[in-house]
C-alpha cells in the first residue's frame, strides 16, 4: 500500500510535472492551439513562485514522517497538491476545451479530480504534510488555474472577435 502512495505521489513531483507540461505543450502546438500554452507555463511558473516563497516565509514543520518517505522543505504548502491541481486541472481544461460531448467532458474533469485527490491525499497518507498544507495546496492551484483559464479564455474571444 505504501508503494502505492508513493507511486502517486510521484505524480505531483516538479519534474513529473514539468514533463508533464512540456509534453503537453508539444502537443498544443502540434494541434494548432498555442494561445493555451502561455496561459498555461505563466500560471504553471506563477504558482510554483508563490508556492516556494511562501513555503520559505512560514517555515512550518513537517509531521513525522513514515520511514519510507522523506522531504526537506518546510510543509506548509504543498507544492505537490499545488503542482497537481494547477497541472492536472489545466491538461484536462485544454482536452475538453470545445468539446460538446456531455458525458466525454464529465468522465475527462471526473478522473482528472480523481487523480488531484489521490495526489493529494498521498502527501497526507505518507506523513509529508498536514492536511491544512494540501487544502491551502489546493487553493492556490485552483486559483492559479482560473487565472489560466480566464487569460485563455480571454485571449480566445479576442481572437474571435467576441
């Protein structure tokens, strides 16, 4: 169970998340759809810049962790829960942007949530933060993500016009 919730948690990492926005800038601009990518590394930047200067003002303490996980910055944020809400949530922002198929949209944004929460979730089961660091994690993605969003959005209608 253990390497389980290490596996996932892996998934919030910097590096995991960074490919993870490299490859989908790629196929971005693969797809004819660049107005996404500079909403999305302006937020993906913005967030981790907040995310470490807050971690380094508060200082907060870890709890103790289990023996197979270790960390050596402060715990207070997240960064991973912050990583994988603004990362996670966007990719599946770009994958059902125009879509009109209801139940493609829902099974997209339904396991993307899927997937944030257990990420999330990890850094708690693993002894790596508190749960106030992933909620307060959380809210900082989810607010660098509308950031992101709405820039795309805005940028979309100014392309057509609206």
């Amino acid at each position: 169970m253990v390497l389980a919730f290490l596996w996932m948690t892996g998934l919030g990492y910097g590096p995991a998340l960074t490919a993870v926005s490299v490859t989908a800038t790629g196929f971005l601009w693969a797809d004819r759809r660049p107005g996404l990518i500079l909403p999305w590394w302006g937020s993906f930047l913005g967030a981790e810049a907040i995310t470490w200067t807050i971690k380094f003002v508060v200082a907060r303490h870890r709890p103790p962790f289990i023996a197979a996980a270790s960390a050596v910055s402060s715990a207070f944020r997240s960064a991973h829960a912050t990583g994988a809400l603004l990362v996670y949530g966007f990719l599946a922002y770009a994958l059902i942007r125009g879509r009109g198929e209801r139940p493609v949209r829902f099974e997209i944004t339904f396991w993307t949530a899927v997937l944030i929460a257990a990420v999330g979730f990890s850094r708690i089961f693993l002894s790596l933060h508190y749960a106030s660091d992933v909620l307060a994690g959380f809210l900082v993605g989810g607010c660098w993500l509308l950031v992101g969003t709405a820039v795309s959005e805005r940028r979309r209608g100014a392309q057509s016009g609206v």
